[in-house]
C-alpha cells in the first residue's frame, strides 16, 4: 500500500466586493480554517486586493482575490472543494499542485495592442 504524502498546493479564491472588509475577513478565515482543519499548513498568502472581474460571475463586477500557499494531504482536497461550493461569499476558487512557493508575484508586461 502507497504512503500518500503532503502535497505543495496554489489555491486563488475570489471573494464578493460586496462584503464589508470585516465579512470579507471572516469569510477569508473560513477558507484558511477548513485547510488548517484537515491538517494543512498556510505557508503564505498574497492578497491581491480588489480586481475587476473579466467577465461578470452571478452580478458581479469586482472580486477580492487572495492566492494562498499551503500543504495538505492530496485526499483533503475533494472535502475542500465541497466545503467552498458552499460558501456563497467565494466566487470562484482553483487549486492547482505547485512546485514551489513565490514569495513575490511577478506578472509579464503584455504587449500593447
């Protein structure tokens, strides 16, 4: 039998622009506390603050997003996922597997158009 092991994940969350910056704290704890709960470790968090949106998700136009560094058990991640579908406050989340933690985001400048 295979020892699964703690995985390095990425997750980005978006939260409503509509919630009061003390809401938009909770609802940012329950996102970290449901990680810490099932064992995971938060490593770092960069908050991007508030974006406009590319395209409008159930009305809204502008999203908080936060991109969080942590580590879990690779099994914890289906219950993660249940637990933000139902939290009206998070507009969208991903979780991708990473292979290292940034401290700083960097982003490409495009090209004029």
């Amino acid at each position: 039998m295979k020892q699964e092991k703690e995985q390095l994940y990425e997750g980005m969350y978006i939260l409503s622009a509509h919630l009061s910056d003390d809401a938009r704290g909770k609802a940012f704890e329950k996102i970290k506390e449901k990680i810490i709960s099932r064992g995971g470790k938060i490593l770092k968090i960069h908050d991007q603050g508030r974006r406009r949106l590319a395209y409008d998700i159930s009305r809204h136009r502008e999203g908080y997003y936060y991109l969080v560094y942590f580590t879990l058990m690779p099994g914890h991640i289906d219950e993660l996922w249940e637990e933000y579908r139902r939290n009206e406050d998070l507009l969208r989340f991903l979780t991708i597997k990473a292979e290292k933690v940034l401290e700083e985001l960097k982003f490409k400048q495009l090209p004029e158009l």
